[in-house]
C-alpha cells in the first residue's frame, strides 16, 4: 500500500495510490443511490471516501468487497463544513476511477494497523482539490477572454454586503476570475457550503417560461449541468434570466459558483440529483475552453422491451432507429386553447421491439426521417394507452440525432446490417400482443378481495374466462382517418367529418371497434372493454368490415357479434379506478385475448393442486 497517501490526497498531491477498501456501505436517505467507502493506505484509515455514481455497478457486482486492494486512478476531494471546521471526517475524497488489483477474498485481512487521520489545521481551509496521476490540475493560466481582474480598492460605500448595493456586488462578481479556482464534483455539493466551483457542460436549456398570478408575474428557465460525477439542474428567475440565457449554450463547458443549493423538486426535476441550482445576483458564471475532460450528455438507456414493465409517467432514455415517421399533425388544446403540433415516430433497437415517440412544437415540425437516423432521448415520459406503452418527449428532455457515442455507434451498425429486419412486436399497440409483460393468474373474486385497481396506478392479471354477452350497440364508431389518430369524429351532415382534435375536417372515417361484453370466470362475471386489435382477433370481422355490415344488414352483423358467445380465452386484463363526475369504478379492459393452451394450463392447474395439498405430481 501506499503509506501515507491518504494524507498527501488530502493535502493536494497528484498521485495514483494504491489502497484498501476495508468497508463499503449504501449512503441512507440519499435519493439518489451512492456508495461510501473506509479506505486505509496501511498507515491512516479515511472513512468519507464517496464512490462516483458511474462506478456503481462496481459494488453490486461485488468486486469492492472488503479488503480488496485498488489503484485509485483519478478522484477529487471535497471540502464539507463541520463543527470543528477543521475535522478530518467532512474531508471527502470522490473516486472517479479506480483499478482492483487484488479482490479482496484473496486478501483476506487488513494490511498494517491504520488509524484515523488527523487533519492538519490548515487543510480545513482548503476550498477543495482534484488530482489523478495523470496531472488533473494544470497549472493556473490568465483568461484572455475575461480580461483583468479588478481589485477590491472600493470605497466602503459601494462595498459588497452593504444594504442598497445588491447591484454594485453582482458587478463585482462579474469581474471575478474563477480560471484558477479549485474543481469541486457536482457530486460533492451539499447545502452546507458556501463556497465552491463547479466545472460542467450544459447539457440541455429550456425555453423562456412566462408566468401571471395574483402575487405578480416573472419568468423563468432552466438548464441542466454535467461533470464526470454527476448532474444537476439549474433555475434562472427574471434578472438572471436576461443576464444568462444568451449567454449559455448547449455543449460549451462553464465555471460556476455562487448559486443557492436546495433539494430537488422531483415534479419538475427528472435528472439523478438530490438538489439542485438556483441563480441568484451573486452568481458568477463564465465560459471554460479547456472542456475536454468535461461529458456530454449521460444516458442510462432502457431496452425498449423493457418499457412494457415500467410504470406509466417514468422518466427514461431511450436509443433507437428511427424506421418511419407520421405526419405533422396540428390541433387547438381543449384545456389551454394553444395551438399545438406534433408528430409521432417509429424507434426499434436491438431487444427486436419497437416503440411510438411522440415529438411536440419545433422538434415535431423539423423531424427528419429520411435517412433512418439513431435518436437518442434522455427524460422520454413513458404514457400508456389501451395497454400499449409509448414514449413521449416533455419540457425537460434531451433528444440528440446520430449521437457520437458508443451506443449510437453499436446500434447503428445493428441496423444496417438487418438487425430489424424481423421485428414484429411493437409494445404501442393497444393490445399490448407480444409484449412479454409478464401478469399473474388471478380470478375476479381474488381480484375484488385484492382491492386491484383501487391504487394510483393501473393492475394486470390473467384468467381462462368465457364470453357471456357482447353488446352490439355502440360496438363500434367512426373515427378519424388519420393513422396517429383514433379520435371520435363529428358528423357535419354535408359529407364531411371533423375531428377536434385534429381541428381538421374529413371527406370520410374509418370504424373502430370499441366493443363492450361480460366474461365470467367459476367465481364470477365482469364487463370488459376490448378495443379495436383486440376486437378483431375475437370476432374474426375488421372494425370496417363489422361497421359496414351493421350499418347495412344488421341482421347479419349481430349474428357475427353472437357467434362469438361461450368462447373461451386466457384473458390479460388492465384494471383501473375511472372517475365520472362525482361516480368513481373500477374499469377493466381487455389486454389480450388467445386461445387456451389446455397443455399449460393443466400444467398451472397441476402446480396449484401441489401446492394446496403438499403432493407432487410424478
């Protein structure tokens, strides 16, 4: 080991120590998942050393298992005030990379008698460091962009902190260098200081939000910040938002100090920090040209096969080929009155599944598919329609063409090399056919008892279940005849059809089903909705093909519809509390319907028998 590392860490060396892990634990209360780690060099013990989100996968997989020996390769120190200022135990070392050169059931046993660290009065001053034995402070260089900096021979009426003066400070602030000061992790920030410098790339910068209530009227934006620790998420108010939205850019790197730290407002907040940034006039922030240690963007992207698992209303990345794109679609919001646009886009990847990307405004209007490019999205909520999941871009999300990132590289070579070429499972439809989701095996009576459905989000389950009664009236309805549209439209008796939410007008429909009928199981019967994929496979009829039938033979059309009565099916079930004004019930819909497969049903029957009566079957 390298004896004595730990205090020449603390004390600004650059080096590459070799250390030990004598114990690792998950940090409680965090939000966010982080890992603290008692680290000795064999000579003194340091028990606020901090594992980097990035190299998290590090203590699942076990390889930071006691007594293990590593090289700590690159890292940063942080100073978080105390009570003494000047103890050792808030001096914490970030671990941005490190090697494990001996795992630690190898070891088996703690080198040397280490003992915790004393901290030399004046390493409690310090505002912070970083190292790595590659040299990761260079040596201090003059900014020719910011010019010379001013000094603090003011008279003592405009001086900083004076009352009435807010703007004189902010002015000063202005003429501050921050070129020289010590990095701290975005990792590291905390409410409890006061002062510290963040060196991060602007990953993503909302518009200019405008607000009116009865307190008075403002605006606001927002913009989010990356290091090789982590991010974080950035507010600006009414004066700062006309001092520093032109000036910061998406991709340049800045230096940033002096904001109000406060922990994150998960509503508005989907980026994996526990706080976040708040501008205020005594923040100073300046562009950086040395960014090429500096991220970009990090992704942790979903397989979208996976998406089918994942709550309604989760934030997600996702990567993908884009295989086909819709039309723009423009129509009046019934809530806000606004114009809006939108476009829906077509995304596969190599889990062999496909998903519908709703793009809104500008990124809906300048969409080009022409060449199949790789998107990539970071913060696509996820929505659900008819059991089909879906993936939509809000304020705060990221979405980047042909990015230049490994991802992006692997997947784009997947495809052109016919990688998609056999994927059938598309986990929008609304049938949700295909998409592995996986459900258990409950009767209505159990579901009941189980109050399913009664929660904040919607509950799947399965049962063999036979159709009692399908109504014919209503069973199905004109919708409009946009592909990415299944909206009721309004007959204008001249011939044509409007659909409000396209606020476009039709010469003509299309049918879609929505076909309502009681299934019962042996404890007990529900109505059910099937819609339209759904809907077909049972009748064995097209939506078009039934709602012409009923509209010119409905004799015939209701036998069709009557056909259908004691067929029995393995039905996948959605259930949800629906509000209706002041009536609230439980609404089911039909997710799948296929035929019994009597082989494994026997086989789930037999298991059930087994586990009531403790006999297992030969």
């Amino acid at each position: 080991l390298s004896r004595g590392a730990i205090r020449r860490l603390i004390d600004g060396a650059q080096e590459q120590p070799v250390l030990q892990i004598l114990g690792a634990k998950l940090i409680p209360n965090s939000e966010n998942e982080r890992y603290r780690l008692l680290i000795s060099d064999g000579l003194n013990l340091h028990s606020y050393a901090m594992l980097t989100s990035q190299l998290n996968y590090m203590f699942k997989e076990g390889s930071l298992a006691d007594f293990s020996i590593f090289r700590l390769k690159r890292f940063n120190t942080s100073n978080i005030p105390t009570k003494p200022e000047n103890s050792i135990g808030r001096r914490v070392i970030v671990l941005l990379d490190i090697e494990i050169l001996t795992p630690g059931g190898q070891v088996g046993v703690k080198i040397g008698n280490p003992v915790a660290l004393e901290q030399k009065p004046e390493a409690a001053n310090m505002n912070g460091g970083s190292g790595s034995g590659a040299g990761a402070a260079k040596p201090p260089t003059a900014n020719p962009y910011l010019g010379k900096t001013t000094t603090n021979n003011f008279p003592a009426s405009t001086a900083p902190g004076t009352p009435g003066n807010q703007r004189n400070k902010a002015n000063l602030n202005d003429s501050i260098s921050l070129e020289n000061s010590v990095i701290n992790p975005i990792c590291s920030l905390t409410p409890y200081q006061n002062k510290w410098v963040i060196k991060a790339r602007v990953t993503h910068k909302a518009t200019v939000r405008t607000w009116k209530n009865d307190k008075g009227e403002g605006k606001l934006f927002s913009f989010e910040l990356v290091d090789q620790s982590g991010e974080i998420r950035a507010t600006a108010f009414r004066d700062q938002v006309d001092k520093f939205y032109d000036m910061l850019e998406v991709d340049k790197v800045y230096l940033v100090s002096k904001c109000s730290l406060k922990p994150a407002d998960k509503r508005f907040n989907n980026t994996k920090n526990e706080y976040e940034l708040t501008l205020n006039n005594e923040t100073i922030i300046q562009e950086c040209f040395d960014d090429m240690e500096v991220p970009t963007t990090m992704f942790n992207f979903v397989p979208i096969s996976q998406i089918t698992n994942m709550e309604p209303n989760s934030l997600i990345d996702v990567v993908g080929v884009c295989t086909s794109s819709g039309e723009v679609v423009k129509f009046t919001s019934r809530a806000s009155g606004r114009d809006l646009q939108k476009r829906e886009v077509t995304l596969v990847d190599t889990s062999k599944a496909s998903v519908n990307l709703t793009l809104w405004g500008n990124d809906a209007e300048n969409f080009d598919c022409t060449y199949q490019p790789v998107v990539a999205i970071k913060g696509a909520r996820i929505t659900e329609f008819g059991g089909g999941k879906s993936i939509s871009l809000i304020g705060s999300s990221i979405m980047k063409m042909n990015p230049d990132i490994p991802e992006g590289h692997k997947i784009r070579g997947w495809f052109d090399n016919g990688g998609a070429e056999d994927i059938d499972t598309n986990i929008s439809t609304r049938t949700g056919t295909g998409t592995g989701m996986k459900t258990d095996w409950v009767t209505f009576h159990e579901a009941k008892m189980k109050n399913l459905g009664m929660g904040d989000n919607a509950d799947y389950f399965q049962t063999k279940g036979i159709v009692h009664l399908v109504r014919s009236n209503n069973c199905v309805y004109k919708s409009c005849p946009q592909a990415s549209c299944n909206k009721k439209v309004v007959d204008q008796d001249d011939g044509t059809y409007r659909c409000e939410k396209c606020g476009t007008s039709y010469p003509n429909f299309k049918y879609r089903y929505l076909l309502s009928m009681s299934i019962g199981d042996w404890t007990s019967n529900r109505w059910v909705t099937c819609f339209d994929e759904v809907a077909e496979q049972i009748i064995g009829k097209s939506a078009q093909e039934m709602g012409e039938l009923l509209s010119t033979t409905p004799d015939e059309g209701e036998a069709a519809l009557h056909d259908i009565h004691f067929s029995t099916y393995i039905f996948k079930l959605r259930i949800k509390m629906e509000h209706f004004g002041d009536n609230s019930r439980n609404k089911i819909s039909v997710v799948t319907a296929t035929p019994v497969n009597y082989n494994e049903y026997n086989e789930y029957l037999i298991k059930n028998l087994s586990n009531l009566t403790g006999i297992t079957a030969n």
